[in-house]
C-alpha cells in the first residue's frame, strides 16, 4: 500500500504544470471531447509508465543493494532538482491528427510525451525502491489521472489559479526527503 499512495502523490504534485499536463489542457481544448481524451491518457500512461516500472524493476535486480540503495537515492534528488525547472510546451510540438479523433490523438500524444519525462523517470527510479512493480503502475497511473483530469475538465482556467512555484517545490521536497532516507538506509533497502 505505501509503494501505491507515495507513487501517487509524487507524481500528481510532479505531474501539476507538467508538460504532459499542459498537453492534457491543449488537447481539451481542440478536441472538446473529455472522455476520449482522458481514455487515451490513461491508456498511454498505463502502457509508458508500465514499461518504466519494468526498467526500474530489472535495473533493481541487477544492482547490489548498496549500489542501488545510492542509484535509487541520488536519482530522487535529481529528480528533486529537476522539478524546480518549469515546462512549457508550445503548439508546434504537438502532432496533428484530423480525422483520427480524441483517443487516438490523447494516446499518442500523452504516450510520446512521457518519453524520458519527469513522471517517467520517477516511475523508475519509484518501481526500483519499492518491490511492488504494481502497486507502482498502479499509483503513477492514478497521480497522473488526478492531475490531469482537472486539467481536461475545467481547462486552463483552472491552470492559472495553481501556484506552481509552490506544486513544485511541496513535490521536489518530497523527492528529496525520499532521496535522503534512501542514502541514509532508512528505506528498507539496506
């Protein structure tokens, strides 16, 4: 249960201003079409988010507990820093897809944009701390689906309202409180 919850939390503070998120708004507002496009989101981040769990999963494996205790630790810092550095997304890197409908624009769209993404990366670096590759597919997916369902539903309106600096700083604090309990052997993996 704790691999789901923190898995959750983490990525729907990561994921608030997100490029991934502002695509989420973007495709709300050309489709106007709320179920498909949500459907396709999470689909793409079921299918993304899958594939990194198992990476983090195998990576876990292969690293001896002290090594992975500092990859796992170092990588949440990183991820911490990382979140400090807004996204933005502009028109331009957004595929047309006319005539191919919401989904299929929403699937591929959100799946591409989570390549090598925050969210990706810390459902790596999550799925090799915990050992419920699940739990963490499972929780990424639903942080995900709480933080841009708002988006897609109320649209940039509700964007505007939403302090930033301080989404990112409350998600990069957590990371690096993750990160440090992982260094200092407070996690389990030691």
């Amino acid at each position: 249960m704790e691999a789901f919850l923190v898995s959750t939390g983490v990525v729907a503070l990561a994921e608030i201003g997100d490029k991934t998120q502002l695509l989420a708004l973007l495709l709300a507002a050309r489709y106007r079409q709320p179920v498909p496009i949500l459907l396709g989101i999470f689909v793409a981040t079921v299918a993304n988010h899958a594939l990194a769990g198992f990476i983090g999963t195998v990576a876990a494996g292969l690293i001896g507990d002290d090594w992975l205790r500092w990859v796992v630790g170092l990588s949440f810092l990183a991820v911490a820093a990382w979140m400090l550095i807004p996204d933005r997304l502009d028109e331009e890197e957004v595929p047309r897809f006319r005539g191919h409908g919401a989904f299929l624009a929403a699937l591929v769209c959100m799946f591409l944009a989570e390549m090598g993404d925050k969210t990706q990366i810390a459902t790596i670096v999550l799925a090799a701390r915990f050992e419920s590759l699940l739990a963490v597919i499972a929780g990424t997916t639903a942080g995900m689906m709480i933080a841009n369902t708002p988006a897609v539903l109320l649209g940039e309106a509700a964007a505007r309202h939403v302090p930033l600096k301080l989404v990112h700083g409350a998600a990069a604090a957590i990371f690096a409180v993750i990160g440090i309990t992982v260094l200092l052997g407070f996690d389990g993996l030691t």
